[in-house]
C-alpha cells in the first residue's frame, strides 16, 4: 500500500489512451479512463495507489492557468 502522491504528466491523448511521462521519465499508457475527467495534454496529474487502487487527481498548471 503507498499513498505518496507522485506526478505524471498527460504527454499525448489518441482516442481511449493517454500517454503519460512518469516520475523516472520513462512513457507509458494508461486508459484515459483512469485520469481525471476533462484532463488535456499537458496537464499534471496527482497519483496514489491505495490497496491497489489508482487515485488521480488534475493538479493546477505551474503557473495556474489551464490551456
């Protein structure tokens, strides 16, 4: 069980799959499904697992403005 939140960054978005840089900036794909609603290219996502569950959240833009 880890509930440190860690930062992934949505890279691209083709159809139901999102692109996502990790935190150790390797790619990899992930459901579009599972990223909060309304997430764009380029937003910031929150990440906890909680017993095995993945827990998303949009964090604000660096400078607080969404595209």
């Amino acid at each position: 069980m880890s509930e440190d939140l860690e930062v992934v960054v949505v890279e691209e978005i083709k159809g139901d799959l999102a692109g996502v840089r990790l935190p150790d900036t390797s790619l990899d794909v992930w459901p579009l499904a599972d990223l909060p609603e309304g997430v764009t290219v380029g937003d910031h996502v929150g990440v906890t697992v909680t017993d095995g569950t993945r827990h998303t959240v949009l964090l604000p833009r660096p400078d607080g403005v969404r595209a």
